[in-house]
C-alpha cells in the first residue's frame, strides 16, 4: 500500500477525495489517500493551501510533495521541504487559461468596451478594429501555460512573439529568450501578455524602461504574479497613456485591498485571480500518473528546478 497524505484544506478535500481515489484506481495504483498520515509513514503529499503541514522534516520517506498549484513561490521559500516538488499542470487549467487570455486580448483587439459602455444614440461608423494580423501579441513566459495561450492567439491570425529563460523552436511563435531577447520582445507589441513565474529574476520585469518599448497605446494582460510589473511604473505608464488599459488577475497582496489605486482606475480591469484553477477531475488524474510512472522507475513529472526557482 502507498500512503498519500493530502495536506490541504477541507475544501479541498472535499473536491478531489473522489475524484483522487478514482483515478488511483484507474492508473492502478493501491493508494491509502487519506489526511492523518504519520509523518513517518507518508509515501507521498498531495499539498495545497490551508492545508496542515508547515514542517516536511519529519516526512523521512516522502518520495515527493506534489503541489496542486500551478505557481509555487511560496512553497519554495519553505526551507524544510527537502523532498523533490512537482507543480500542477493540469490540462483543464491550461484550457481555462487558454480561454480567459483569448476573451481579454479579443475585448482590446476589438475595442469592446466602447460598444458596451457607450451606447448612446450616436451612430459611430468611421473606426474598424484592425484585423488580428495587424496586432503584434507578445507572451512573457513560454511554458505550459503562455505556449498553449500563443498557440491559440496564432490560430486566430495574431502574430505571437513569445520569451522564455532558454532558447525554444515553438511552431507559429516567434521565439525569443534571456536578457538579450526581451527588448526585442516587449518592441512595439501591441498587446502583452505575461505568463511568467514569480522569481527573484522575474520581479518587476515590466518596469518603466520596459513598458516603454511597447506600443504606444498597448494593452497588458497580467495573469502570472502581481509582482512581475512594477506598480507605480503601471499606473504612471496608463496616466501618460503609453499603456492603455491593463488587465490584471494577479496582484502584490491578494486579495486586493478595497482602496487600492487599481479598484477604481478607470483604464484597469481587476479580476479576482480567477483566471485558471486547477480541475479535480484531470488534476486527480495527472497527479495519479505521476506517483504511479514514479513507483514504476519513471522520473517524476513537473519537477520543480529550487534553483531556478520555479
Ligand atoms: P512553466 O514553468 O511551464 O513556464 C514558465 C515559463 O516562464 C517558461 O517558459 C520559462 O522559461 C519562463 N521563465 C521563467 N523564468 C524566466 C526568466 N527569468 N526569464 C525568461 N523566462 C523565464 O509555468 P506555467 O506556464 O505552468 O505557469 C506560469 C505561471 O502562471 C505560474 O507560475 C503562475 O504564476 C501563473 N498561473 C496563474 C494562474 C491564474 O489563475 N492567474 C493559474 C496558473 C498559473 P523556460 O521555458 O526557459 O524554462
Ligand atoms: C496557480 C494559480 O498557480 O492558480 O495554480 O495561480
């Protein structure tokens, strides 16, 4: 018998309990999944947030911790977790990203938001939206999630530049990487798109200098971490309108305090980071192939690079 911990909250729990014990069975892995584990007993932790464990030492035979979050900041910062870690990439998720980052670039592309909100009475018929081939979309991070977001962008007719750490041939992306790549990246994009970790590398990517190479009048799209753009640089970048609306899913504090600038600045949409979720049903899955390729000599599936930091 394998003994899994999940260490997450109730909620949680009660989400993925059955669908976790369906898929154990399916990949026919003879799982003990429960929540009261002894430490020392413990084969592998299904962890998320509110979940008990603060303190890995005592998990001596833990073969790996698997995260049921995309992002792992602040796992990491976790001394005490020594055992390898593996972040989720679920399909659903990426689906739900795919989706949430293709509605907002089509909202700006298509200047929506004038229709909507201005309905009145006029009959304004002297400005087209340019087609998707006109629109240079560039995506910061080239992973399981922004490579997936480029790829439908593309299918729509947009010219996708995408950035990452190390080099990548990425078909219908113009692909670009490391320092020397992302000047040439954020120059004239019309729409910016940033699925990047949160490291000590990536913090304030988008400061003044950077949001100054875009278009003059772009859009951003932020559902990676609040703190890859410099805030005030933002503000100050919609003020002078080099930026002109920003799209926001992901903050420095969450949840966004109530008085905070963003709430009420009228060129920035808050949404609650709800872009993508991680789904029990394939999460389950993904998770119980990943213990079971592992019990059968297969390298784990996501590992986390400490090092890299993410
Ligand atoms: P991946 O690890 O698959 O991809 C990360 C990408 O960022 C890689 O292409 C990587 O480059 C690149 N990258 C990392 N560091 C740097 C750097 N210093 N310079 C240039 N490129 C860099 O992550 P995912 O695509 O799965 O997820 C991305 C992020 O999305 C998550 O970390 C999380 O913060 C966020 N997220 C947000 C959600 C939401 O609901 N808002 C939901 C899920 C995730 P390389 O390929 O070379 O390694
Ligand atoms: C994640 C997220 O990292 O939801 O999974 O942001």
């Amino acid at each position: 018998m394998i003994n899994i911990l999940f260490a997450a909250g109730d909620d949680a729990w009660a989400q993925y309990k059955a669908p976790l014990r369906r898929a154990f069975e399916a990949a026919e892995v003879a799982a003990d999944l429960h929540r009261d584990h002894a430490a020392i007993d413990t084969d592998y932790i299904i962890l998320g947030p509110g979940g008990p464990v603060s303190d890995f030492t005592p998990y001596t035979r833990c073969k790996a911790v698997l995260n049921l979050w995309a992002g792992v900041e602040k796992i990491i910062k976790n001394e005490t977790l020594t055992q390898p870690l593996c972040r989720m990439v679920d399909p659903s998720l990426t689906d739900a990203m795919v989706e949430w980052v293709v509605g907002h670039t089509l909202r700006h592309h298509l200047g929506m938001d004038a229709h909507i909100r201005g309905q009145d009475g006029i009959w304004r018929d002297d400005m087209y939206p340019p087609i998707a081939a006109d629109r240079p979309v560039t995506i910061l991070g080239m992973g399981a999630l922004g490579a997936a977001c480029g790829q439908a962008l593309h299918q729509l007719g947009f010219p996708v530049t995408g950035w990452s750490r190390s080099p990548k041939n990425i078909p219908n992306i113009r692909c670009l990487h490391g320092d020397e790549g992302l000047n040439d990246a954020l120059s004239d994009a019309q729409i910016l798109i940033l699925l990047l970790p949160l490291t000590v590398q990536t913090e304030n990517t988008m400061n003044a200098a950077r949001l100054a190479l875009l278009a003059q009048g772009a859009f951003i799209i932020n559902p990676g971490r609040g703190p890859l753009i410099d805030d005030a640089a933002l503000l100050a970048g919609l003020d002078a309108g080099q930026i002109a609306h920003a799209t926001l899913d992901v903050f420095r504090v969450e949840p966004l305090p109530q008085d905070h600038a963003f709430w009420a600045h009228p060129q920035i949409t808050v949404t609650p980071h709800i872009a993508a979720t991680t789904r029990p049903g394939t999460a389950a899955q993904v998770i119980a192939q990943n213990i079971s390729g592992h019990e059968t000599g297969a390298p784990l599936q996501h590992l986390v690079d400490r090092g890299r930091g993410y």
